[in-house]
C-alpha cells in the first residue's frame, strides 16, 4: 500500500478508489484525508468496526463494506482506481 499511497499523488482529487481487503482502516482514511471517495471492502466485521471508529476520530468520510463473495458489489468502471 505504501506504493499506492506514493502513486496516488498521480490520481486527480475526488477520484473514486476502492480498496479491497482495507482492513482496519489506515490507508483508507489516509486517502480520504486527501479527498479521494473512498470505498474498503474486507471479509471482516471486526475490522470494518475498528475502521469506521477510525474515520470517526480522524473526521474522514469512507464508505465501508463487508465482502465476502468474491463477485464485488459495484458497476464496472465505477471506480478510477482499485487497490
């Protein structure tokens, strides 16, 4: 993820990212924080809770998403990037 939050600066604001298996998380509010809508999906309740308290306390708007289907629940094309 460290190369992807590097290669995002290449990314126009606003951009729609999704990131698959977000975990608790970091790298999402992180990218929020730098106005990207952003989307995590992961197979863990725990962690989409750990990660909205995140988004809470840092004041970032995420959209999060339990996954555990491997077909995702969005459009084609609806993302501009995907992690």
């Amino acid at each position: 993820m460290r190369l992807f939050l590097k290669y995002s600066l290449r990314i126009p604001s606003r951009s729609r990212v999704l990131e698959i298996s977000c975990g608790q998380g970091l790298n999402i509010c992180t990218l929020a924080l730098r106005e990207y809508e952003v989307c995590g999906v992961d197979a863990s309740k725990e962690h989409l809770n750990i990660a909205e308290l995140l988004a809470k306390k840092l004041n970032c708007r995420v959209n999060l998403r339990l996954v555990k289907d491997p077909e995702l629940p969005f459009d084609d094309e609806y993302f501009d990037t995907v992690d």
